[in-house]
C-alpha cells in the first residue's frame, strides 16, 4: 500500500510493513502493530506529545523499559529530570542485587552529591531541609489503635553467605539532633550533648554530661580507674557538697558543708615534700578567720595520739573548758577565768590564800566537793536554772554565837526547801541535845509522827499524845469507824455508882425516812423525822402535817424506819399545836412507833422520844 492517510483507511485495512501514514485525528476504530509503525525525523521536526493509553494487564516498552500491568519496571540505569511524584501507592525497591564491593558509596538507594540551589530565600533561615519524610496523618476505616507507631523504621542488616558482620548498625549519621525542646545533640566528633534529664542504666544525668553541669550517679555507684584533671572545682551550697565514704552521705569519712548561706571562708590543705610538714590553715577573704575542731558528741579530741612527736603551741592558748593536766605539778601560779582539773588525788600544799572566790557558772555542777568529784559529792551548787536569782547565803558567828543559813534574793518572799534522798529521813537536832523551835506558823503536806502518834490532816494511830493543861481545839474533830476510834473520859471519882466505862463511843445526827402505815389520810400528809445519836442514846423527833385530815387505830397504826433499831420497848410522848395539849402518848416498840388513836385537822402531830441501842 503506498503512503496513507489515516482518514483513508477503513475498518480492517491492513498495513504493509515500511508503508508511512499520518494523521491529524483520531481513528479509534483502527489498530495499528507495533511493527507497522516507522519513524521519521527532518532536521528540525515538530513533535507533537501524545497521550498514550495502556490498557489494563498490556505493557509499553520504551528505551529499554516497559510500562504495563499497572506499573512502570525499568530495568538498567534510568535518569529523571524533575520532580517525579508517586500518588497514591507506595514506592518500593525489590529485587537481588549483584554487584562489585560498594563499601561506602552505597547499593540499594544511593543519593548522589550535589549543589542544591535556593533560588528565592534570603537574610537567616531558622531551618532547612534536604530530605524530608513524615508529617502524614494516619487514619483506619475502624477503630485501631497502634501501640507504637515510627515514620520511619530501619532494621539490623542480616549476614548473609559468607558475611560476617562484626557490628551491625541500622543507621549511621556524621551527626544527630533529635527533639524540638530539650535537644539530644551527637556532634559530628562524637560529642552527646542532652539539653534536658538523660537516664542512663538506672542513674539519672541531669544537664550537660560534659561541661559545667551536674552528673548525678547512683546510689552506689563505682568507680575505676583515675580520675586525672588539672583542678576539681565543685560549686554547691549543699550541706554535703563533698561527701566521701562506704556509705556515701550517711555517716562518710569526708564531708564538706557548703551549706552557709554567706559563706566566704574554709580549709586549705598544703602538701610538702618529705619531711616538710602538712600545712591545714583557715583560708577566707577577711584577713583573721577562726578554726575550730570538734569531736562528736563526748567524743575525745586527740593531739598526736599515733606519732611521737611533741606538741607546741606557738601562741597564747586559752582554754575556755577544763584542762586534765595529770600528774604534772603546776609550778606557776594558776591565774585566769578557766577551770582546771586535777588528777585524781592531788596533793596541795600550803596555804589557797584569797579575798574572794567568785564561781560564775549555769552548770548543775557549778561547785561539787567530795571524794569522786561530781559523782556523789558531798556537797554540790546547782545554778542551771535559766533565770536563778535566787540562793543559800551561810553566815557564820563568833564562839558559841548562832550560825545563820538564810534565802538570797531580788525580792523579798523565796522559799527554802530541805530535801532527803529518796525515802531517807530528815534529821533536825538528831546529834545536838538542845531544843528546836518552831517560830511562824507551820504547815504540814504530809503525816507528822510525834510521840507514837501519827498526825496526818487528822490524828491518827494507837500511840498517846499529852497535849498541854488547857489545849484550844480549833475547825472540827473528824474520828474514824466506832469500833477503832473512841474517846475515853476520866471517871468523876464521887458518885454513888459503880462505872463500867468512860468511853464514848461516838456521836451521829442527820434525817431518817419515816413510813405511815394504817393511817387514814385525806389528801396527802407531809412527814419530817430527824435524830440525834450519842454513844447509845438515840433522840428521834417525827412531824405529820395533814394534807386535810389524819386519823389513826391505836394498836394498828404504826410508823416504821427508825434510824436504828431499839434495844427495848419504851414510851415516846405525842403532841399536836393544838391549844391545849396531848392527845396522849405512843409506845415504841423494836419494829417502829405505835401511836394511839388520833385524829387532826390541819394541826400538825408531833412525836418525840428516846431510846437505847
């Protein structure tokens, strides 16, 4: 067929292969083999870019590669220029590759070098970036959560045949920076540097491991090696600054406080050479600062206690507590304000000559004289009171005169108080022989024993106390129980009688509760009985108000609870206000009052009488 318009073909025409066509529209209804289609160029062609359809499950192969069944596979090396996007699917290297030692030049996805230009910034920009991934959102058509979720997720290398890796790393980088806020920083020469609190096995790395920060360790942490530096220099104001030992802070061989808030002084320790001497002196920015040593608690503080050197004392010393200067005779004067402690059993000589000894002390051993010391003295002054003023003043006398021992104080009331031990005894007057008076008026807290007798608030005891010809007894005289406490009065010596006792055996009065029993009342009575008993006479008196009117039956009537129960039957006399006296009398009896018969109207009736128990 010679060369053709496409317009001329018809439905089925058949092409011969190096026949030429060409079109300016479509022919949808024809087809065209591959290897009916011949190209031609001039010069200076014009193309024209087609649209090229690929059906589903065909292929197009174009220089090599083969675009088809939904897919572009280019095998060989193939170059894009521009931006090439893949929408809407993933992008995927797959495949074995065989090829010469790639060592660091890369095999599967290789980033070529090059100059990337920016052709519309300018002046600083905060940051940039070559490659960038992530950002996407990710969404499930259920409910789905993802217990961990990375952007992006690079695995261990697997040795294959003949490989052995001897470490084996997922990813490498010259540098790092991970994090917006509190940055992990890997320098390019190594270096880590953590913004914020690193964790690290267990021990906590707070700012910066390199530099001026803090690294704090655990609780027992080791360490080996040396640590080699050309100065240590802690900044802290922490009261365990520097803590050495087993146990760390607790109880350390070491400590140093820092914890001052003005703190402007310390201890410098100066090496020497053999022989040279250790210097340890107070350093500060005032020109005199003070040192102090200290043991702890009663702990001793011990100079020289290993070597054998002597001790000097270049300056003047003042002790300000005592000084056990044992065994060594003093022979200048002791002179000064402190205190020195003998040795055990000192001997003294001579005379202690002195205007005065003034003892200014708030100990509760200001002054203690005896045989051990401190420990039970003989004698003792206690003035740790906080605000003592008060004490003992000792006044002596001439020959056979009176020694005085009063209260000194700022005011003019103190009392004295005179103390035994424990339950000893206080002895007054116990060795002299002469009296001991009693001048003011005394008062006694506890029992005094005088005689026997045992006085205690009241007198009590079976002893005797001789009071004076004509004693004046004052307040009330309580006794105990009648059968242990009586009082006995001497006989009347004439009388025509015979006694048998001089003994009284007490003394009662008070109310008892009086029944009516077979009375007729009209309204309700109001009854008031009261006794008196002395030793075993009892006096009973009992009142009955009517409410209107009450009668009795003589011989059936009866009043019951008498205060105590009669030793015999005896008369009792009644009464009522009525002018004119008596209705007559009633007999007492062992179980209560019989009175006659008896009637009243608002008048009261009134019995009275005695009887013995």
């Amino acid at each position: 067929m010679a060369d053709t318009k496409l317009s001329a073909l018809t439905a089925g025409s058949a092409i011969s292969a190096g026949d030429l066509f060409y079109t300016s529209q479509s022919a949808a209804s024809r087809s065209v083999t591959g290897t009916q289609l011949k190209t031609f160029t001039s010069a200076s062609p014009v193309l024209v870019t087609p649209t090229l359809g690929v059906g589903t499950a065909t292929s197009l192969a174009i220089g090599g590669g083969t675009i088809g069944t939904d897919a572009l596979e280019v095998t060989g090396t193939s170059t894009f220029n521009g931006a090439t996007i893949v929408a809407g699917g993933s992008f995927g290297l797959s495949g074995n590759i065989s090829a010469a030692a790639w060592t660091t030049n890369g095999v599967r996805y290789k980033n070529v070098a090059a100059t990337l230009t920016d052709t519309s910034s300018s002046g600083t920009v905060a940051a940039a970036y070559t490659d960038k991934f992530g950002g996407n959102t990710i969404a499930a058509s259920s409910a789905t959560t993802f217990t961990n979720y990375f952007t992006g997720y690079w695995t261990d290398p697997t040795a294959g045949a003949n490989v052995t890796l001897s470490n084996k790393w997922a990813i490498g980088a010259d540098s790092l920076k991970i994090g917006t806020s509190n940055q992990l920083l890997v320098s390019n020469a190594g270096a880590l540097t953590v913004a914020g609190t690193l964790t690290y096995g267990g021990v906590t790395l707070s700012n910066a491991v390199t530099g001026t920060g803090n690294m704090v360790l655990s609780a027992a942490p080791t360490l080996t090696g040396t640590l080699n530096s050309a100065d240590q220099v802690i900044t802290s104001a922490s009261a365990i600054a520097l803590a050495v030992g087993r146990l760390g802070s607790t109880t350390p061989a070491l400590q140093i406080d820092a914890s001052t808030a003005t703190s402007i002084t310390g201890i410098k320790i100066k090496s020497a050479a053999t022989t040279g001497g250790v210097a340890v002196s107070a350093i500060g920015e005032a020109a005199n600062g003070n040192l102090t040593i200290d043991a702890q608690g009663t702990g001793t503080l011990t100079l020289q206690g290993t070597a054998t050197g002597a001790i000097t004392l270049t300056r003047a010393t003042t002790l300000s507590a005592a000084l056990t200067y044992g065994g060594v005779a003093l022979s200048n004067a002791v002179t000064g304000t402190g205190n020195m402690v003998l040795s055990a059993s000192p001997t003294i000589t001579g005379t202690l000559a002195t205007a005065a000894i003034t003892a200014t002390s708030a100990s509760a051993t200001s002054l203690a004289v005896g045989r051990q010391g401190t420990t039970t003295p003989a004698f003792a002054v206690d003035s740790s009171t906080a605000s003592q003023t008060a004490g003992l003043k000792v006044t002596g006398a001439a020959l056979n005169g009176t020694v005085a021992v009063v209260v000194t104080d700022t005011s003019g009331n103190t009392n004295l108080t005179i103390n035994a031990l424990g339950t000893g005894t206080i002895g007054i007057g116990s060795v002299s022989t002469g009296a001991v008076t009693i001048t003011p008026a005394t008062t006694l807290s506890g029992a005094l024993t005088y005689g026997g007798v045992t006085l205690s608030n009241a007198v009590t005891g079976t002893g005797n106390m001789v009071l004076s010809a004509s004693p004046t007894f004052t307040g009330t005289a309580v006794l105990g129980s009648p059968s242990a406490t009586q009082i006995t009065f001497p006989a009347f010596g004439s009388n025509s009688g015979s006694a048998t006792s001089e003994v009284l055996a007490g003394y009662e009065q008070g109310t008892w509760t009086a029944t009516l029993n077979s009375w007729t009342n009209v309204g309700s009575p109001t009854v008031t009985a009261t006794y008196t008993r002395i030793g075993r006479l009892v006096f009973v008196n009992c009142n009955v108000v009517p409410g209107t009117t009450v009668s009795t039956t003589g011989g059936t009537s009866t009043i019951t609870g008498l205060p105590f129960t009669p030793a015999v039957a005896t008369g009792i006399s009644i009464g009522n206000n009525t002018v004119g006296g008596s209705p007559g009398g009633a007999t007492l009896r062992t179980d209560g009052i019989y009175p006659p018969t008896i009637s009243a109207t608002g008048n009261t009736i009134m019995f009275s009488g005695c009887y013995y128990v």
